[in-house]
C-alpha cells in the first residue's frame, strides 16, 4: 500500500543570491514539510511575496546585490495589510564581522523576528524555527 505523502502546512520563501545557501535553506524546509519559493533578490523576493498571501516564513539574507535585505524586510512589513497575517522572518547574514552583526541588529529592528549569523547549521535553523512556534516534523 502507498503512503500518503505528508500534507504541507507552511510556505516559505527563500531570499538569498548565494546559490549554496538558498539550496541549504530550501532543503531544512522541506524536510519540516514547508512549501518553498526561492528568490535571489529582494526584487525577486517581492514579486513573489505579492503573489503569495499565504506565506508564513520568509528566510532573507542582508546583504544582496540586487536590493538589499533591510530594504525587503522594510517593504514587507509595510505591504503587509493591517490586522492580516504576517509571515515571520528570519534574516541571515555573514557571521563573525561586526558589520554583520549590525546589519542583522538593524534588520531586527525592521521586524525580523529572529537572526541567524551565516555560516548556520540546519540545527541553529531548525531552532529558530522552533522559537517562531513552527510545529516541526523532521527528525535526524
């Protein structure tokens, strides 16, 4: 007898222009049963989010060429309807550089929920999706 295929519960979007780094994200979020968009760019991220009200998550990097993540987390959170749903986010950046760490104490106080220094494993991930109250499903 077939088994059923897990029903997916959340939509993701995925906001990076490091190609390892959109694949690694995309990979953690499936296996905790998220749908994934993928968007190299907060241009890119945009266009996408427009089109996809029902996105629970988005994972940004900061630093991008195309525009960067502060200026998305801005937009976000002021296209974003009042008293509808906001999708969480969590902002990644290049760890280990006090540029880094400013950037993500900026992109907190834009509304990221949470950030995560890069290099991150699926573990600090997988932990901050447990901290944005996301039911998770895969097991290690």
């Amino acid at each position: 007898m077939r088994q059923a295929l897990p029903t997916r519960r959340y939509v993701a979007l995925v906001v990076d222009d490091d190609e390892y780094v959109r694949g690694f994200v995309r990979e953690v979020l499936e296996k905790e049963g998220f749908e994934v968009h993928i968007a190299e760019g907060g241009k890119t991220g945009i266009s996408i989010y427009e089109k996809q009200p029902d996105l629970s998550l988005i994972v940004t990097d900061i630093l991008m060429p195309e525009a960067d993540g502060i200026d998305f987390i801005f937009q976000i959170r002021h296209r974003t309807a009042t008293g509808a749903a906001q999708p969480k986010i969590i902002a990644i950046s290049g760890g280990g550089s006090i540029e880094a760490q400013v950037y993500l104490e900026d992109a907190k106080g834009l509304g990221a929920d949470v950030t995560i220094e890069k290099p991150f494993s699926a573990f600090d991930l997988r932990e901050a999706l447990s901290h944005l109250g996301f039911d998770l499903t895969a097991s290690d």
